[in-house]
C-alpha cells in the first residue's frame, strides 16, 4: 500500500495541503478496500470456469496497457486491469487453499515478507525493488487523483488486492457467507494502523511506504485462532 507516497510536488507543498492530501490518501485506501471485498463477493458467484476466462480477458487488456509508452492516462486501463486481475486471482488461489492450515500458511510468509521489504533489511526482497522502480511501481498499482495535484499517486498494490481477495474469498469458501465478518473486519480494521503509520513517518527520511497486508493477515489469523477457541469452548459446554 501506499508504496508510496514520496512524490516531489506533495513533499514541496505547504503542511495543509500535505494533510489535504494525505486525507485523500486514506480515503482512497478504505474505499479500495471496501470495492476489494465487494468485488471478490460477487465474483465467488461465479463458476470456477467462468473466473479464469474472466481473468484470461483482463490478462488479454493488461498485456495491451503495458505495450502502450507510459502516460498517466494509461494508469486508469492499469487501475481497472489490477483490480479485477488481483481479485480473480485471489479467488481463484482461494479454491486451492480450501482449508484453514493451508490458508494460514500460505499467509504467515506473506506477511513477514511484506513487512520486511520495508525495513533497513529487505533490500533484496522484489517488492522493496519495485517500490525503487517508480513507472514499474505505478503500472502494478492502483493510482488515484488528488484535488489540488496534478498526476495520479500510487494507493495501493495489486498484490495488496489479491492478498485481500484471498482472505474474502477463502473465507467465504471455508466458513460460509456467515462469516464474511472475518474478513471485512481484519481488511477494514487492518488498514486503521497502517493509515496511522502513514500518517506518522511520512515525513521521516527513511519512510519508503506501510506493508499493507501485514495488519490485515495478523488480524485475520487471530480472528481464526478465537473463533477456533470460541467454537471448542461452546462445544465443550454443550457436552
């Protein structure tokens, strides 16, 4: 997420426009969010058939974008071609980790990757040399206009939407539309301390970004690990 957000005519403005911006910023990261978790609930309605021609389609457009030169107008027909291809993904990825050991371990590493690639030692990890590739950075992100600011900025990354799309979708194939709440509260909730790291370090010199699904999976394992416990000790009384 917010792979961010270091851009030269943010950094060069006043403080009140840099907080005008920044509350976009956030906006736009709940909002994506929000059309991430809507977006993999319809398409699990989908046949498994149905969602990989879906996605061979969105890969047909998203190999058409990145022949195109780059122009910030061509990051919209990328917005549209990483959210639906990291959400088909997602979903499709969630059909294969159809339990919840698999989910959970195909998660944990994720996690640690993702927060590492932003620290001092993660130099070598892809995501810490993308964010450094900033056209790169920006084909494979999500990017949004700003009031007041020329350009579009990058919000969030398409491995952030199929990381989510994940969660929703093996959710909802593993416990059932009743517990959908699982994954709309570690998203949603997961995103409030990575908007507050946000907001906090971006002015310190060695703030490159948040690893974005790093809040989120913690928060969704623990969800699992309660629900788990609270589940056993029902049982238990029941017996």
């Amino acid at each position: 997420m917010a792979k961010e957000m270091k851009a030269k005519n943010l950094t060069k403005n006043d403080k009140n426009r840099n907080k005008f911006a920044y509350f976009w910023i956030s906006f736009y990261i709940i909002m994506l969010s929000l059309a991430n978790i809507l977006l993999a609930f319809l398409i699990s309605h989908l046949s498994t058939t149905l969602t990989i021609i879906t996605l061979a389609i969105v890969m047909v457009l998203t190999i058409w974008a990145w022949r195109q030169s780059f122009q910030d107008n061509l990051l919209y027909l990328h917005d549209v071609s990483n959210m639906f291809g990291g959400v088909l993904l997602g979903m499709l990825a969630a059909y294969w980790l159809s339990s919840q050991e698999k989910l959970i371990s195909f998660l944990i590493p994720i996690a640690i990757i993702d927060f590492i690639s932003f620290t001092r030692f993660g130099r070598w990890t892809p995501n810490r040399k993308l964010i450094e590739n900033i056209t790169l950075a920006k084909r494979l992100s999500i990017c949004m206009p700003i009031p007041g600011f020329s350009g579009l900025y990058q919000i969030t990354g398409v491995g952030d939407m199929f990381v989510f799309a994940l969660i929703t979708g093996a959710t909802l194939k593993i416990w059932g539309i009743s517990a959908i709440w699982m994954a709309i509260t570690a998203i949603i909730v997961g995103q409030i301390p990575n908007i507050i790291g946000m907001l906090s370090f971006k002015n310190k010199s060695w703030y490159r970004g948040i690893p974005a699904t790093s809040s989120p999976i913690l928060i969704f394992i623990i969800t699992i690990f309660l629900t788990n416990f609270g589940d056993t000790v029902n049982n238990n009384i029941k017996k």
